[in-house]
C-alpha cells in the first residue's frame, strides 16, 4: 500500500530534514550521482509492466524522491519497487473508474507539505533543490490517493472486527488475549543533543533485523533493557500504556514504531512477536506509583544517589520515611487512570510488578533522577476505555494486511520486464 509520509516521519523529523537538501543526501546514505546519468536517454524504457511502460527519467525521479524523503533502502531499489506497484494500483484505478480531481490532488500534495510543517511551496522547493519535480509529487500523490479510496471501498467491510473479535484483543473475552514481545530503544534527549538524538534516532528506524536492532539498543539505549539488547519478555496488550496500544498493534513482527516522543526521550519500539493465549489478561481502572526526585541526573553522582534510595525502600510507604523534612516535591504518589499517566511513566510501569522500582526517567530537562515504583493496580472489570482504539488497530491491521495480499496477486499475475 502507498506509504504516507508521516507513518514514518513525524513532522519535527522531517521538517528540519527538508529544510536542508545536503542533509537529506547524507541522511539518505548515497550520493545523489549514483543515480542514473543525465547523458543516457532518459525517457528510454526502463521497466514494463502489462505493456505499460516505466521511463529511465521515472525511475530517477522516484529514487531522488525516495532519496529526500529517507525511504529505507537503496533508492533505486525502492524507486523500482513502488513504480511497477503504481503502474499495477493505476491499472486497477482506470479498471473501477477512479480519477481524482486536479483539486483533491493538489489537496493532498498540501496536507503532505503540511505534516512536514512547510508550505506546498516550501515543500515543493525543498525537493527541487534534490532534482525533484513537482510532477512527480503530484504523480505520487494521485496513485496514493487513489488507491485508498479504491481499496477502502472494496476491503474495509471485511476488515471492520466484530464486537467478539475487539473483546478477544482486548483480553475481555473470557477465552483468550493478546501478548506482545517487543524490544525497545530509548535515549535521553535536551535541547544541548536533540540534533545528534534524531539523527540516531533516524538511523536505527531505518534498521532492518533483530540483531541489528538490539545491536544498537546496547550501544545506545538509556533504558534498563540495553543488558538484554533492548529485549522485553512477553507481555499483555492491555499492560502497556493506551497511548501505545494501537501503535503496537499496527505494527508487522520485523517492523519498528515511528519515533515516539517522551518526556526527555524519544523512544522506538520494534515487534518481534504477537500471540494470542488463553485466559482474559487483565484491564485496569487506576495504578497507583510513587516518583520520588534526587538532584543529578544520569551522572554518576545521580545513579548512585538514586541506587542508594532504591536499596532503602521494599514498598511505596518506605518513601514517605526518605522524603521527611524535605520539600515536599520530592516525592508523589498517585493512583491515575492508565490513560492520564504521562506515557514516559506508563511505559515504565507496564514492566514493573508492585513494589519494583526503575530509574530510567529523568525531568527537569535531564537534571533530576526519578525513582519510579508501581504500588498496585486496579482490575477494571468492565468495559475498557480503549475499545475503539483497538477497533482501529485491527481494521488497521486487516486493511494492510488485504490490499498487501491482492497487490502480491496483482504482482504474479503482471507481465514485468525490467530492462
């Protein structure tokens, strides 16, 4: 399916991006004239597909557009790909009858620009300076359009889950639940590192394996999880916070998360397994946690004052003993809804067991340590909250899942001859 630029870039990342064409090149890994020389002929034939033919000019278009927008892999490569895909969507397009308006295309070049933070001028400068015409957005955007329109209409009655299926994912079925085995990379980030933290950032989400991945979990992550390449152990969908469950959902085994803003951090997560299990997992009304400040950070002075809290308290009550006399800043504990915890902390707490403590969070822009520990929860034995988020993922999940599946078709059944 036609990738949408925000999927993967959010509009922070890739506005700064744009702004900056020689970034964009360095970013991208290749140097703009490995591409296909300007003295061939251009609009000789590179590719056919059903008689429909795809032009060398196409081709480097779509890999200097790939190229700028920092698409993962080489972008000749990936420039072929989507093309023979695009001619294949617009055979089917032409087939069912749809054709978009001059207005609803140049309506979506707009809303694209926009999620970059940039003008449709801006936008569209910012790719010329990569040898980009604006044809070839326009050309992008018409089949990208298009095919979602064409395949909502004819695979989104068979994606819409049925009420059994929610409760199912949900774990409120009573017969079985949804786990997740996820790994995580979390780094720190101030306004002294933000450039250096989204260029890593952007290079680990272009990663493709297990390994690689948990590589750099290792190396770079802040998280506890690095002792174990970033790794997590199973765990139920529902213990993870709301605001990441349909982002996880949506997410294939292989595939990482867009990059997730925390609280001083910036975080990425990739699936590595979905299973379903017997036995409802659990729904929670309310978790109550403790946070409890030391000066310092992540220095080394920081982590050994707040080790030293960590081995002086078994329970939440412990805190209050630690933080007599002191401002009483220092310490909180509250019991909130899943959905109002600041994600840093809900992410945090979904690995914790009561009593448990994590210092993996900062605030006060990375200069205060925060001990963290889950004092309990709150079953929720009724309907959850996040019941329409889950509908969503699903529906999400199937629609991928269907127009990837009839366009593998469309695929074998093509005539395609690469030149």
């Amino acid at each position: 399916m036609q990738q949408d630029v925000n999927s993967r870039f959010p509009a922070p990342f890739l506005s700064r991006a744009l702004k900056s064409a020689a970034a964009l090149a360095l970013a991208a890994g290749l140097s703009l004239t490995a591409l296909p020389a300007g003295a061939q002929n251009l609009f000789a034939p590179a590719i056919t597909v059903n008689d429909e033919v795809i032009t060398r000019y196409e081709l480097e278009q779509r890999a200097r557009f790939q190229a700028a927008l920092r698409v993962p892999g080489d972008p000749l490569e990936t420039a072929r790909e989507e093309l023979i895909n695009d001619r294949l969507k617009l055979e089917v397009l032409q087939q069912a009858g749809i054709e978009l308006s001059d207005e609803d295309i140049s309506a979506g070049m707009e809303e694209m620009a926009g999620r970059a933070n940039l003008s449709l001028n801006e936008f569209l400068t910012a790719l010329q300076q990569q040898g980009v015409a604006p044809q070839t957005l326009r050309d992008f955007t018409r089949v990208g359009l298009g095919w979602r329109e064409y395949t909502r209409a004819r695979f989104l009655s068979q994606a819409r889950p049925t009420p059994e299926e929610i409760d199912r994912a949900m774990g409120s079925a009573g017969t079985g639940s949804v786990q997740v085995l996820l790994s995580e990379f979390i780094v720190p980030i101030n306004d002294q590192n933000a450039v250096q933290v989204e260029e890593l950032i952007e290079q680990v989400a272009r990663l493709k394996s297990f390994d690689s991945f948990s590589a750099a979990a290792t190396q770079y992550s802040a998280a506890a999880s690095r002792n174990e390449g970033g790794r997590l152990p199973w765990m139920p969908l529902t213990k993870l916070p709301p605001q990441l469950q349909e982002i996880v959902l949506a997410l294939k085994p292989g595939e990482i998360s867009e990059p997730l803003p925390l609280q001083n951090a910036v975080a990425l997560f990739q699936m590595r397994g979905v299973r379903e299990v017997e036995g409802a997992a659990p729904r929670y009304t309310a978790i109550e946690y403790a946070t409890y400040f030391v000066p310092g950070g992540r220095t080394p002075e920081g982590l050994a004052a707040a080790q030293k809290v960590v081995n002086s308290v078994d329970t939440c009550e412990d805190f209050y003993g630690l933080a007599q006399g002191q401002d009483p800043s220092v310490l909180e504990i509250q019991s909130l809804p899943p959905a109002d915890i600041p994600r840093d902390i809900a992410l945090e707490l979904a690995k914790l067991d009561p009593s448990e403590t994590s210092t993996a969070l900062t605030r006060n822009n990375g200069q205060t340590q925060m001990v963290l520990m889950l004092c309990g929860r709150t079953a929720d034995l009724g309907e959850g909250a996040n019941r329409e988020t889950v509908a969503n993922a699903l529906v999400a999940q199937r629609m991928t899942s269907l127009t990837d599946s009839f366009l593998e078709q469309l695929r074998a059944d093509a005539r395609i001859d690469i030149k």
